[in-house]
C-alpha cells in the first residue's frame, strides 16, 4: 500500500456537489485532482461550482492561496481510465449500489494495485462495494460532510475486510485535507446518518402533523439544541431526494423506525427537492 507520503494525485469519481467538494479540498491541500464524471456537461458544471466556490472563500480571505493556482490543479475528464495514475481515489458517484459496484470494478483494473480505493457513501455498505474487486482490504468508506469546503469532518467506514494500515491511511489523508474525523463500523447509515436521517425525517413528521409551523420546527431546534440549522432547511440543503434515499437504505436495513415521513415522499414526489430545485419546504431564489 502506498504511505500518504507518496500521494500526489487524488483521483475522484463524480463532479456532483459531493465530488467537486472533494476535489476542491483536495487542491487547496496541494494534490494535483482528476475528476471524472460520465459526461462533460456535468464535469463542466462541477468545474464552475469549484470556481464559485475558490471566489467566494477567496473573498472572506479563507484561502491560503490564490483560486487559480488551486483551480489549476485540478483536470476534469469522461474517460476513467484518466485516473489510472492517481495515487488514491474517493468514488462520489451516486447512491446506487449497481452504479458503485460497476465503478469499483473498473477502478480496481485500471489503478495500481496498491492504490487505495475510497467511497463516499453516506448509507451503502462499503463491505459489498469492496466485494466488486480483488482489494477489498485496500477498500475504506471517507464519507465528507456536505458541503465539502465548509463542513470540517470525515466519517471514516471500515468495511469487514478493510486492512488496519488503510484505515489509519484514511484518517491521515483527511487529516492532510485539514479535515477531522471519526471512525464507524459498516453499519447501516454509520454514525452521521444512522441518527440525522430519523431526526430530519421527524421534523418533517411533526410539520405535517401540525405540532408547528416550519419557521418554529427549525427555529425551536436551534435555539433549543444549539445545532445551526433545523431538520426542514436542513432537508433542503442536502436535496429532499437524497434525505429519501437515505432513509428509504436505513428503513430497508433496520425496520420500521426509519419509515420515511409521506410529506418527504410527496415533496420529491412533485420534483420540490430543495435549494437545487429553488423548492422545497421553503423557496429559494
């Protein structure tokens, strides 16, 4: 296995929220990025989110270096096999196990074999996605916090065959991204979502059944649990249809506790996803 010493290039799959986060921290940490994504449309659209991003850190003076060295840095590419030199990778793609399995697999035939592979997911298992290659050791869940740039923790998984010195890789590659973190067992939702997903998804309950209006839910979640933003604003800032897949994962997993509220299911339902759509339980411009 390579040591983070040897890490130049960090390959990332998917140009989405999550994986142009990774990749813009990544940058700004000093690695030279490939990011790959299925068409150029959505890489493009990720390079310009990382763009927006740089400028408006570089505008509070949270940046150490200029947005153009760090944008520099980084390469966005359709082809995976561009990835092939990277040093290690973080699979961002989306929340489906079909899709994740199939990434896996192509990683683990391209990339070295000491390459260490990563997934982001944020309820998957990382034992089945690991089970798609002939790493499964080398294979380790570094689920960011959303957004990337801003959130400062990594949740480290560690899959049933995940090998020690590639866990304790994983938590020194975060570190290097100026990240903190903490360690899950492969449980269904880990540490993070296991609990965030039911307390969003009560929050929603409590709304539809009347107890309060949505302005008091997160108003009263607030003030009175110090978090900084309630379980409704919350919901739409991660995408009211991720908040859905998440749950649904946890439901099918771990019973009926972790049903998903009906007024989640109508609102993504009706396409009102949140602040990616300008809708969702509030609007948005």
């Amino acid at each position: 296995m390579r040591e983070l010493s040897d890490v130049t290039t960090v390959g990332v799959v998917g140009a989405g929220t999550m994986g142009n986060g990774i990749a813009q921290v990544a940058a700004t940490a000093g690695y030279d990025v490939v990011m790959r994504d299925i068409e150029r449309e959505y890489v493009d659209n990720g390079l310009a989110a990382i763009d927006s991003s740089l400028d408006r850190l570089a505008a509070k003076d949270a940046l150490a270096a200029e947005p153009a060295t760090i944008r520099e840095r980084i390469t966005g590419t359709t082809d995976l096999a561009d990835l092939a030199d990277a040093d290690v990778v973080v699979e961002a793609a989306v929340e489906e196990m079909a899709v994740k399995r199939d990434v896996f697999a192509d990683l683990d035939a391209i990339t070295d074999d000491d390459v260490v592979l990563a997934t982001n997911t944020s309820t998957l298992s990382v034992t089945e996605i690991a089970s798609a290659t002939d790493r499964a050791a080398r294979v380790v869940g570094l689920h960011f916090m959303n957004p990337v740039p801003v959130m400062d923790g990594v949740e480290i998984v560690v899959g049933e065959r995940t090998a020690p010195a590639v866990v304790e890789f994983a938590h020194a590659f975060a570190a290097a991204l100026e990240k903190e973190t903490w360690e899950a067992d492969d449980k269904p939702g880990f540490v993070t979502n296991r609990i965030l997903m039911p307390w969003i998804n009560e929050g929603i309950r409590a709304y539809d059944e009347g107890v309060a209006a949505k302005a008091d839910i997160d108003r009263g979640m607030t003030l009175g649990t110090n978090v900084p933003m309630g379980p409704l604003a919350l919901a739409d800032h991660i995408g009211l249809d991720v908040v859905l897949d998440a749950t649904e994962t946890l439901h099918e997993e771990l019973g009926d506790r972790y049903t998903p509220a009906y007024l989640l299911k109508r609102k993504v339902a009706a396409g009102d996803l949140g602040k990616k759509t300008g809708e969702g339980f509030y609007a948005y411009e």
